[in-house]
C-alpha cells in the first residue's frame, strides 16, 4: 500500500476552500477491482431503459454493510488515515455510497451543500472522499467546487436534482470562482460538507462510478433530523450515532 503524502500547506488548504486533490488515495489496480464490484452491485439494481430520465445518479447507499469487498474501499487504511489527518480530530464513519451516472445521463448533479441534508449541526467537521474508480474526465461527470463555500451556513438544503436550487436560493454564486477537478482512477478529492459542490452530466459511453466515503467528527450527535440512515435507529436527539453503523475510524 503507498502512503498519502500529506503536507501541512494541504491541510491548510482543505480549511481555507473547503476542498482539496489526493491523488492515488488506492493504487489503480485497487480502483479497478473496486470499479468491477460496484458495477456487479449496480447490475443488480434497477436500470431504467432510457437515460433521459431525471435523477442525476444511481445511488446504494452503506454498501459496505452488506458487501464485504466494499466494506474494505470504506475502510481502507490509507483513507481513514488521511480523512482523520485532514479533521485533526478522531472521526467516525457517517456512511458510504455508490454514485454512479449511467452512460450517456444528460443530468448534472445539482450545485448542493451536503451537510444541510445530514442530522448534524451543520458547524461540525464533516469531510466526503469522492473516490473515481475509473479516469473520470469532464465529459463524464467530474466534480466541480465552489472554493470557501463552506462559510455559507445559511443556504437552504438544496435537491440534487433541483438544478435552478442554488440560483434561487444564492444567486451571486453564480459568479463565484470554481473549481473543475477531473480525476484519474484511484484519485479523490476531499471536500468539506458545507462546500457548495455539482458534478456534470456523463457524456461518454461508460459508467462514471464514484465510491464516496463521508466521516464526521466522533463527537458530533443527532440533531433529529430525518435521514435514511439515521431514521430506523429511532434516536433520542443529543445521542451519539451508535458504533455499529457509524464506527470509529
Ligand atoms: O457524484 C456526483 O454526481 C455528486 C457527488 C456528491 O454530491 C457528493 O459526493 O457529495
């Protein structure tokens, strides 16, 4: 396994923009392999037969609860060593998804924040590794970061499929200065989970597999918020979520 070489100046820059590249957080081969499980669980779910359709992803959320080789992407040494790194504090992990864009999807994902959409008190350290598990160009659905966003606190919680949300809700970032980081195999960016993010339609003739990974500070706890992880756990608000779905990392 190599080791991230992670630098203080990264680290400083993660806090100031709210984002930052890693690259090869897994070797190739690692992304590879990775890449052909997910597409076996993807093959096992769903597909619409057009795709004109509006969702801007096929999502599977916690698949490392129920897929063992996954469950070793989510917890893979090296990136739970780099996610704590970065927060500088212990983290636990909130969950895991599969993002992947069918080949061909004409929808982007939406300009978003991902905290507001999380039953956390959006001042926490929260962190997501979107890991590309094949070369992911622009044309096949990059993401793109609106640097320093991660100080807005005040923005509604915006759809990922709400494409005119964030113009409603903030126009002038529009004219904020983004970021467009196309990733090779095994590369991920860390972004924080207040920072204003979207990711472009998938304009090739394969699937745009990401593997997302998020972690939230071990302190935080449920502010009662509905979510799908959270909402079968039937927690009292202040509880810490339990260690068996959200582990130490
Ligand atoms: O992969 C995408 O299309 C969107 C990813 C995203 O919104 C996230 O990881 O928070």
């Amino acid at each position: 396994m190599q080791a991230v070489d992670l630098s203080a100046e990264l680290i400083d820059q993660f806090w100031q923009d709210g984002v930052i590249k890693i690259p090869q957080i897994i070797t190739l081969e690692e992304a590879a392999s990775y890449r052909q499980a997910t597409m076996r669980i993807l093959e096992q779910m769903p597909v619409p037969k057009s795709g004109n359709y509006g969702r801007a992803f096929h999502q599977r959320v916690n698949v490392w609860r129920e897929d063992e080789k996954m469950r070793k992407l989510t917890l893979h040494p090296n990136l739970t060593a780099t996610a704590t790194k970065i927060a500088g504090t212990q983290l636990r992990l909130w969950h895991d998804h599969i993002l992947a864009k069918m080949p061909g999807l004409p929808v982007p994902t939406a300009f978003h924040q991902d905290l507001v959409k999380w039953p956390y008190d959006r001042r926490i350290t929260a962190l997501s590794a979107w890991i590309a598990l094949q070369d992911t160009t622009v044309e096949m659905g990059c993401m793109s970061f609106l640097p320093k966003s991660h100080y807005l606190l005040e923005v509604a919680d915006i759809a990922t499929s709400d494409q005119d949300g964030w113009r409603r809700e903030r126009p002038d970032i529009e004219w904020w200065p983004r970021i467009t980081i196309p990733l090779q195999a095994g590369d991920c960016t860390f972004h924080h989970g207040m920072t204003f993010h979207t990711a472009g339609p998938n304009q090739s003739d394969q699937w745009r597999v990401a593997h997302v990974v998020i972690f939230i500070e071990a302190q935080a706890t449920y502010n009662g918020q509905r979510h799908i992880v959270t909402d079968p756990l039937d927690l009292p608000v202040g509880a810490s979520p339990p260690n068996d779905i959200c582990p130490p990392v």
